[in-house]
C-alpha cells in the first residue's frame, strides 16, 4: 500500500514476464544516461538462478522485457547489487543462500572463492571499478575481493554485518552496518575506520528486532545516512554542526517497527525518501493489516 499515492495518479501496466520459478528478489539496473538508453536491464534471483532481463519494445510501442541472459545458481538467491559503472553491457554480483557469490559481467561469469565462514548478508560493487566487489558477513567481517588481482582486503568487525555500500562522491570509502546497531565508513585500502555511530539494537518478545535496522548512504550525497531505528526514521548530516552521532531529523516510520530505508535514486530534484515495513498494521476503520510503504520529502527540502 503506497500511502502517499494521489487520488489522480495513473498506472499502466506492462506485459508479463512469466518467471520459471519463485522470485525472491529483484533489481533495476542503474544505467540511465544516453549510453544506456538501449541497454536498460532488470535482474530477477530466483530458488536456483539468476535472470537478466533486457527492455525492448513491442508492436504496440509498450515496454516489455525479453530474456538477455540466466545463470544457474543451484541456491535461492539472497540479493542482488549492479555495478554503478561499467565498460561492458551489463555487470552484476548475485549473492545467494549457500554463500557463494556470482559476478556476472555480459557473457563472463565468475563464483568468488569462498572467504566467509558464515552466512553473508549483502554485496556491493565499487564506483572505482566493476571488479571490486564488498561482501559483509556473519562472521563478523567486511571482505573487499579483486576479480582481477584475487586480492582480498580483510576488515574485522564487533557483530555481523547486515549491509554494506559503495557511493560516487566516497569512492575508496565503504559503508558498513552491523547488527550491534553501528554504522562505519572504512577507508579500505588504509583499514582505517573514518566515521562511526551507534544506535542500540535489541531483540525484544517474539523475535521483533528493535533498533537499527535498514540503511542507506544517500547515491547524491555523501553527506547523509537515513536509516530506520525501531519505528522512526532518522537522517544523519556528517558536515552538521550538531554533533555527528545525533541525527539531524528524526520522524514516525512505522508503529509496528520499520524494516527498511531508501533514498529516491533521482539527485535531480529535492531529496525524497522511503521507509518500509515487513509487519502488518492495520488499516484505517476496516481493521484490515497492510504492509506499508510510507514516502517523504526530506527534512526542509523545496
């Protein structure tokens, strides 16, 4: 249920694309500039394999999207993370649930040695290049692979890590949060820890997890982190004068505990966010329970 959605709002709908199994997750490629106006891509990560999906258009002048490519991953696939940047068609990393990751760049596809030893919980690729991918885990590491060199760089963390980002304007720079309620930027090449916040996370009655949880560096800029803590939203100015591990706007997400943070992917315009929930709530006099996406603008944007 979008909760902001205008009353004069109109939607069309596209072809279907039958998927061959269960989807669990699904990505829109980044590329939107006028070299990618023919290479517009979705990626769907279902029980066993991942599929690339390329736009076309059909006789009716309508989008639709045709196979481009799949690749078996003999695992129900966790997550997906596109390359921002990329000298090729299309480029990927597909994380799946028996821990192996997949890069998947046009024809060329590579399974990354298995370094952890736990469960891995998100996957990034750098804006510097398409062959450095991150990977954060259970087992209480931050891991940096170079396809092209194998190296690996190896950062040790104080609980696992629940997500991990790359951001244009940061570029050696990654962003990792931890289940502990932490969120870290780490020069990789130095080891270095160059910022670090703190929110309580505990868990309470019924295994409802609360405190931090879904975080996001903003893609415009890399002065801002928003993140859900229990059921509020909060954004952090890392150039405020306030101090830094104080959010500079906090407001209501969801009463029963957010799952979820995402920046609008469009810097053109005034910043705008999204929080999302995974818990039902219930619905107005009907007592209906939704999952609810709830939209802002941000904090004092025009």
């Amino acid at each position: 249920m979008l909760t902001s959605t205008p009353a004069h709002a109109s939607f069309h709908a596209l072809p279907k694309h039958r998927c061959t199994e269960q989807v669990h997750v699904a990505e829109f490629s980044p590329y939107n500039d006028i070299r990618w106006s023919k290479n517009d891509y979705l990626a769907w990560g279902g029980e066993s394999r991942v599929t690339i999906l390329k736009r076309a258009v059909d006789s009716a002048e309508r989008w639709m999207y045709t196979e481009e490519q799949t690749v078996p991953t003999g695992s129900p696939v966790k997550a997906i993370a596109w390359a921002p940047i990329t000298k090729a068609n299309f480029c990927l990393v597909a994380l799946c649930a028996n821990r192996k990751i997949y890069h998947i760049r046009d024809e060329e596809q590579i399974g990354l040695p298995m370094h952890h030893q736990d469960d891995v919980n998100d996957v990034a690729i750098s804006f510097m290049s398409d062959d450095l991918v991150a990977s954060v885990s259970d087992d209480r590491t931050l891991r940096i692979h170079d396809i092209s060199t194998s190296d690996l760089i190896t950062i040790h963390l104080t609980s696992p890590g629940t997500s991990v980002q790359f951001n244009a304007y940061m570029p050696e720079t990654v962003l990792v949060a931890e289940r502990c309620g932490a969120i870290r930027m780490w020069d990789y090449n130095t080891r270095t820890m160059v910022f670090s916040l703190h929110e309580i996370t505990e868990t309470v009655g019924g295994g409802v997890v609360r405190g931090l949880r879904g975080v996001e560096w903003c893609p415009g800029h890399a002065n801002e982190i928003g993140a859900v803590v229990s059921d509020k939203w909060q954004i952090w100015k890392l150039d405020n004068q306030a101090p830094v591990h104080l959010p500079y706007a906090v407001g209501d997400a969801h009463t029963q505990g957010a799952k979820g943070f995402r920046w609008a992917r469009d810097t053109s315009h005034a910043l705008a966010f999204a929080v999302f929930t995974d818990t039902p709530e219930r619905s107005g006099s009907s007592g209906d329970m939704v999952t609810v996406l709830k939209m802002f603008p941000e904090p004092n944007s025009k």
